[in-house]
C-alpha cells in the first residue's frame, strides 16, 4: 500500500481513541477547560450517564466569535505557543485536540460569550463531515458545551459502554478528584434532571472541611492529619489519615502534581513505603496530597491521558515524600492531640513561618535567604556542612520530625502527649518497663515480607558476642530502666517439673518444629530439642544490625537534615566522640553553640524519633565514664531504645528471624544465653507412658 496522509476526520477520530475512552473523559476534558478559563461556577448536566448528553457550562472568560472555529480545530490552543510554554506547563490542558476529538465521535456545540462581547455565538460541529457552522445565540458570559449521542457514528466504541450507573458513577468518581483539587470553584452535578452532588465554594477552613467530609467522609476527617513541608521548589501539602483511618480499598487516594489529577507509579511507591510498616495487606491508606513543583523539574506530556507525569530528579520527589509522610505519622504515634470535627485540621499540623519565628524565640532564628540553586543534600560521613545547606534547612517551615516543631507544639497544653497513648510504656511489678506495638504498627504479614525481601547481608568477620560483651549485656539487663521487653499478653506461669532441670549445652540448633506459647519456638537441636524465645532473637538481630564491629555502618543521608538544639555538655560530647558515632553511620555537624545538625543514620535508625532518640543518646554518652565508652555498649543501649517486640508471632516468621540471625552471625549463635534458647526436658512426659 503506498502512503499516504490521514483525512482530517480518521486523524481526529484515532486521536479520540487515546482522549475519550468513555463519557468521564469527556466530563473531565470539558470541565478542565472550564478550570483553565478561569472559571468559579462549572455546571454539569448529564443523561443516561453521558451516552445522550454531557454539558458542561462555567462562567469563565469565554471564547470570541473569530476562534470559536479554530477552537474546534485539531492542535489548537490558547495555552502554549513556543517550546519554553511546553517546557513549563501550568494548564490542565495544553495539546488542543479535546474538542476536536470529541466532535469527531459525537455531536457538539460549543457557545460562548466573551465580556468583550455584547452578543454571544454558538459553534456546531459533528462526526461526519467536522463542518463548523456558526449560529448567534443568547448566553451569558462564559462558555457552554453540550456533547449528544456519544459514539453515535462508531458503534464499535458504543457497544463497549457500560450501564448507565456504572457510567455515571465515573463521572461522579472524576468530579470528587476535581472537586478536591479546586476549592475555590462551585461544582453541581445533575443526572437525569436531578441535582447529586453540589460542592460549594470552600475559602475557609470549616468549609475546607466541610468539601472533605463531602467527598471522603466522616471517617476520613475524624482521623486525618494536616501535611505541609518545603524544600526550595518542592512543596507538599494536603492531608494524610493515621493508620485508624485506613481502608478496605483504595477509593480515597488523591493525589495532584501542580492541581493535576495523577496516579504516578513513583509518587504512589512513595506513599505505600511511608505506610508499609502501619498497615495489613488487606488495608490501603487515604490521602488527599497536592505536590507543587517548578513546571520546568516536571514533564507532565508523557502520558496520553495525562495521568503519569516524569519528575526530572526523581528520587528527591520519592524521598522528600517518603520522608514528610514518614515523620507525620512518627509524631503522630507520639503526640495525641484531642480531635474533634473542628479541631481535625488543627491535628499534628506543622506551623507556618510566622508560627515558627514567634514560637521559637528561644532559638534566636538568624535571617536567611532561599539558595538560588538547588542543594544536594546527600553527604558523606565526615563532610562538613555548606552553609547554603543550612539556609536551606533552616528555610523550611516546621513538621512533624524537626526539633523546632517538637518545641513549639510542646509550648501549647493541647499538644501535650497524652499519657494513654497506644503504644506506651507499661511498669511491672519487677520495675521493668516494655514497650507494646498495636497490631496496625506492625503485623505478621510485614514482619515475614521485611524479613523476606530485605535480609540482612552477613558482614566480614562477623562473629558471635564475646564473653565480655555478654557480660555487659547481662548487666545491662539486671538494669530496670532497660529490661529485656516482654509482651503484654507473655506472662506464662511457670512450667511444674517432675525432675530438676537439665544442664546440656546446646551446640547448634536446626529446623524449627512448630510455636509454643506463641513467642517461643520448638527447634530441633544438637544433641535435643530446645525452646528458642523470639523476643530474644529480635534483641540479637537488632543487636547485630547495630554493632559496628568489623566496619562502620553504612549511613543513609536524610534528605532533610534535621537541626537538633543541645546543651554545651551534648555538643561536647558529640564533638569528643564523632568518630564513635560516624563508625555507628551517625552524623552529626556542629551548626552553632546551641544546635547540631544530624546529616545522616543508619538504616535501624531511620523510621525512629530523631530528634528524641539522638538527644537521649548524647546524654546517656554523657553519663558515661571514658573506660566504659566502648562500641558495644553503646550497641546495647541503641538497641533497647528502639527495639519493639511482638506479642505473638508465626511460624514462618519464627523461620525468617532465626535464618536472618543465622546469617548475621555467620552461624555462629549466641548458644550460651540461657534467655536465647533452652534445652526441652521430655522426662516428666516420657515417664508418665509408663505410670
């Protein structure tokens, strides 16, 4: 066949292959025009759920008489004239082929009144011969659109249309992301001859509130939690819901790139990592999540329905995310604040600039300016702070994980953390404390799919503890203050034995037979069988995960670093030992006399409470003299503030923790700890087959 150039009508009707998929797509196209033009008021009328008739009417600028022809043109648009346009885009809309595309499948009429005009025109174009024909007409000022007969001149496309209801309930689902997305413009939805859904205008926070509670539901503002966080030219804002408020199915995930409607492959990774240690398989989180960007770092032409865009530094977008989520719902955990319908946007908000300057007068904020340039913010363990990293960290408003929003929500009694917070800190008869995780913070699902898409890779040389660090870690443990964690539902009351106790070494223990008492493990071992405890073999991961024998650990820059305030004896200790903390993947650089700034941790150490955790640190360092200063015990006390134990566990998930240790140990398993693992005694059983 030879070649030869598409008629002007097949060209229109392919490109309505990629446009119109269904009546939502037309809804959302017309309506996006609308949004562009400036409009504060869309109506949208709808019948038998778009097949008969979609219009669309809002009281934007409108068109002129001499472009309403060319507006039904193919590639034209008002939006982007040269390259440096397309290169920043800010418009919903920008390829000019909508209304050509729709006119190629349907019957359209296109009427307008610009206020330059006293006299509005109707254009009218369909599928069969694309002739525009103008017409004067009566119309306010604003444009309407009214598309009938969907797919009349393609029955192929036709016969693939649902229901009306299903239809129709993806003309409402389009209209929820839009409303969410544009609080400022009233949107009302008529099926049938029916008013369904009317969003008002929303300028004040109630109302904001009040368009959520709309869209979303009750459940969703009950537990929802404000966002806000900047970087240079990345801005994240919106609302998250805490772990109570996840769902059954991912309905209420929402999700916008400069006011564009997205569901982005990089941007959802994201938000699931952020939750993935809160949330069951069967539960999805809900958001409501806006992302500014300079429109020259984003390339929104990559997708033919728009609904991906290519972020040009794409890991700094994923972990800016990852990291603002992650810290929200870290404070969260710590900070119960009282939540009421009014007070819901109040919750674990972070402040804004002049929140921050007036709250934190303590800290004497020097002035500083926003870099002009972007700053990398990955550093290595012993590289020194720029200053313009520090102008940019200090730039950024307060959020949940930043020293500075930890003192000014502390500042206000409502912000005080509750001391029936869930997980908390429970005192035994005994004196010793223990921490209890909810089952949303960590499930059996997580444990076994961390244990089995992570596993730790055994470092060189690695061996088993010594006899002194054993030592250490038994007096440690004979510490009230930094017990060994028990469960709260653990307290077994103690096995009756016919016969004394048994005292034969374990010397290596094999596959793992089936639980007991759900956080102990029946193992076979050489030369018998024996109980492994699981919160023990936790401790021993965790324990290895943090000992820096052999080499440093590898630390994990955070992308925001995070400026702590000190006292004089914290900054000179973090001073004297920097070398110790850097060989544990801790950095920490001097900013000032009152300030550090912690640059970067490792992996263990990541989702913790930074500004919390190091604090404490430094003053447990402190407390230390130099010839107790040693690598392990340092080790040791990481490890009991951010272990957390289970209160049962599975049998897979017994196998994946004991083959990790296995690995981290290089085989080599702490056998002499009477608390790791204990040989069985079958006497009383065996002897009773005889009585």
């Amino acid at each position: 066949m030879t070649i030869k150039i598409l008629p002007a009508r097949l060209a229109n009707q392919i490109a309505a292959g990629e446009v119109v998929e269904r009546p939502a797509s037309v809804v959302k196209e017309l309506v996006e025009n609308s949004l562009d033009s400036g409009a504060t008021r869309i109506d949208i009328d709808i019948e038998k759920g778009g097949a008969k008739l979609i219009r669309v009417r809002d009281n934007g600028k409108g068109i002129p008489k001499d472009e309403l022809q060319l507006a039904l043109s193919r590639h034209a648009t008002s939006k982007i004239h040269t390259l440096d346009d397309l290169e920043a885009i800010m418009s919903l809309g920008f390829r000019g082929e909508a209304l050509a595309s729709i006119s190629s499948v349907a019957r359209l009429t296109l009427t307008s009144r610009p206020a330059t005009q006293e006299q509005a025109w109707s254009a009218y174009a369909e599928g069969r011969d694309m002739a525009v024909k103008l017409t004067p007409a009566a119309h306010p000022i604003g444009t309407t659109l009214e598309v009938l007969d969907l797919f009349f001149n393609t029955p192929a496309r036709r016969k693939f249309l649902r229901t009306e209801k299903t239809e129709f309930n993806h003309i409402d689902e389009l209209l929820k992301r839009i409303a969410l997305s544009r609080f400022d413009v009233s949107i009302n939805l008529k099926h049938n001859g029916k008013l369904v859904r009317q969003y008002r205008a929303a300028k004040t926070e109630p109302q904001l509130e009040k368009r959520i509670t709309a869209v979303c539901g009750a459940g969703f503002v009950r537990h929802m939690l404000k966002i806000e966080l900047e970087h240079n030219d990345l801005k994240l804002h919106g609302w998250i819901t805490t772990p109570e408020g996840a769902r059954a199915q991912s309905d209420l995930q929402y999700c916008y790139v400069n006011g564009r409607m997205m569901k982005d492959k990089l941007i959802n990774h994201a938000i699931r990592q952020s939750y993935e240690n809160s949330l069951a398989p069967d539960q999805y989180a809900a958001y409501i999540l806006f992302i500014d960007i300079d429109p020259h770092q984003v390339d929104v032409n990559v997708h033919p329905a728009k609904h991906e865009v290519r972020f040009h530094q794409a890991r700094l977008v994923h972990d800016f995310i990852y990291q603002a989520l992650s810290d929200a719902l870290v404070q969260a955990k710590s900070i119960d604040a009282p939540v009421t319908s009014n007070s819901a946007f109040s919750h674990v908000e972070p402040m804004n600039a002049s929140d921050q300057v007036e709250s934190a007068s303590s800290h004497a904020p020097a002035e500083v300016t926003q870099p002009q340039q972007p700053v990398s913010l990955a550093t290595s363990g012993g590289s020194s702070v720029s200053e313009s990293l520090i102008q940019a960290v200090e730039s950024i408003p307060a959020y949940p994980g930043r020293a500075d929003y930890r003192s000014a929500s502390t500042d206000s009694p409502e912000m005080q953390p509750s001391r029936e917070r869930v997980p908390r800190e429970r005192s035994e008869a005994n004196g010793s404390a223990h921490k209890v995780e909810e089952p949303y913070l960590r499930n059996e699902w997580n444990s076994s799919r961390a244990a089995s898409s992570s596993k730790p890779k055994p470092r060189a040389q690695e061996a088993a503890p010594t006899a002194e660090e054993v030592r250490v870690y038994q007096e440690l443990m004979q510490t009230p203050d930094i017990a060994e964690p028990e469960a709260e539902t653990a307290e077994v009351p103690p096995l009756k034995q016919d016969a004394a106790p048994i005292s034969i070494e374990i010397d290596r223990i094999g596959k793992a037979i089936t639980m007991a008492d759900a956080t102990y493990v029946l193992v076979k071992a050489e030369p018998c069988c024996a109980l492994v405890s699981l919160r023990r073999a936790e401790f021993y991961k965790l324990f290895a995960q943090l000992d820096p024998k052999g080499q440093p650990l590898k630390m994990q820059p955070l992308l925001v670093p995070l400026s702590l305030k000190v006292s004089d004896m914290q900054q000179q200790v973090a001073t004297a030992q920097r070398d110790l903390l850097l060989s544990f993947g801790i950095d920490l650089a001097i900013r000032n006399k009152q300030a550090l700034m912690v640059m970067g941790v490792p992996a263990p150490l990541r989702q913790q409470n930074l500004q919390l955790l190091i604090d404490e640190m430094l003053s447990y360092l402190a407390t230390l003299e130099q010839q107790d200063l040693s690598p392990s015990r340092l080790s040791l006390w990481l490890t009991k503030k951010v272990l957390q134990v289970k209160s049962s566990y599975t049998l897979s998930e017994s196998v994946q923790l004991l083959g990790n240790l296995e690995q981290l140990y290089d085989g080599k398993l702490p056998l002499s700890d009477p608390k790791f693992v204990r040989p069985v005694d079958f006497t009383a059983t065996i002897a009773a087959f005889s009585s």
